[in-house]
C-alpha cells in the first residue's frame, strides 16, 4: 500500500486557501493526509477552519521567541515530529530562514498572488495598477531563500480591469489561488513534479514546463 503523503499547512490569517485544500481533500480529489495545520497568530481563523475538519492545530507564536531562527526551529521540531513530506504556506506572514529550508530543501511551497518574477514582495495587487499592467494572477513556488523567487510550479492569469482597484483585483486572484493550489499539491503527492535548475516540469502534463492555466478554462 503506498504511504499516504502527508502535508502540513501554515497560515497567519483567515485561511481561504486552507479551506480550499481541506474541500478538495475530503472531497477526494487531493491524494494528502493534511496532518497539521501551524499557526504563528492565535486569532487566525485557519486554527478554526483546522479544528472544524477535525485536524491537529498548533500555535507557535514567533513573539515568544528572541530570534526568527528560534521560532523556526520550533517550526522545524514540530513538523519533524509530525513526519511531513510537505510544508504548505498559506498566508504565513513569517520570512523563511535557512533552519527551515535546510530541514526541508524543495519540500516547503508558498502561493504568491501575483505572476512572478514581476512583483514579488507585498501589496501586490497595488503595485500592478500602479504600473500599467493589463494581466496580473497567482504563482504556486518553491521557497527558496529569496523573497518569492523559488522555482515556479504553476501560474494562473487575471486580467486587470480599468476599474479594478487592489481590493477587486485581489478578490478576482484569490478565486484563482483557490484553485491552482490544490492542483500543484496534488501533483506532487502524485510524484509528477521535477525539478531541473529553476525550470519545474510536471509529468504527464505533455513535457510542458511549469503549466499556466487560463481561468476561463
């Protein structure tokens, strides 16, 4: 019997796209055992989301801790103790250091709501206004020890409309979030994702390089 491919989640805030993997999980859809999801914030309504489909929660509250490296730490004991093969940011608003990344090289992903390399950073949605652009959209990465530079695993486009302000735009990205990040979890408890310097290739997916889905599809 293959081992079930087990992910953990961290998230700061409300926990949309938590909720989105915990729908296409007990809908069948996502091959995971979501066994924990972290917390640095004890307000976050994703504690809430967890704790309401039944999965084991955990706040680690980074203002407890002296250093970044500390907090990480306690991060890295806790998923180790919980044998992760996966670390899943959803809007965990902590920078990953190198304690995090050494304990799991290429197995932490984070969702950017902007189509990187453009626009990395925060308020995203504003600084494409903010410069013209006619297409912004959401990018599933790796994490590496830059800020959203990771190799990426998939991207989905949303135009900018002249009306848009960063509050629409945002709410139109998030749909798309909603659904591309499932599928990049779910390509890799399937084992489909290689990794060849910055360039990621999905198996089976017609030997296309990293794959950008239209959300008119």
């Amino acid at each position: 019997m293959k081992k079930p491919f087990r992910i953990a989640v961290l998230a700061s805030g409300g926990g949309t796209n938590l909720q989105s993997i915990i729908d296409q999980q007990q809908s069948g859809k996502l091959p995971v055992d979501i066994v924990l999801v972290i917390s640095n914030n004890p307000g976050a309504g994703a504690l809430q989301r967890a704790r309401q489909a039944g999965i084991n929660t955990l706040c680690i509250n980074h203002r407890h801790f002296a250093t970044r490296e500390d907090f990480d730490q306690a991060l890295v004991t806790a998923l180790q103790e919980a044998a992760i093969d996966l670390v899943v940011l959803a809007g965990f608003m902590r920078i990953i250091t190198p304690i995090m990344l050494t304990a799991f090289p290429l197995r932490i992903i984070n969702i950017h709501p902007a189509l990187l390399p453009a626009f990395p950073g925060l308020n995203v949605q504003q600084q494409a206004i903010d410069y013209g652009a006619r297409f912004s959209g959401c990018t599933v990465h790796f994490v590496d020890a830059g800020v959203d530079t990771g190799p990426i695993i998939v991207q989905a486009v949303v135009p900018i409309l002249p009306e848009d302000s960063a509050a629409t735009l945002a709410e139109r990205i998030l749909e798309q979030e909603h659904r591309i990040y499932p599928q990049a979890i779910q390509w890799l408890a399937e084992g489909r994702v290689k990794i060849d310097g910055r360039n990621v290739v999905i198996a089976g997916n017609s030997g296309c390089n990293s794959t950008l889905m239209n959300p008119m599809d």
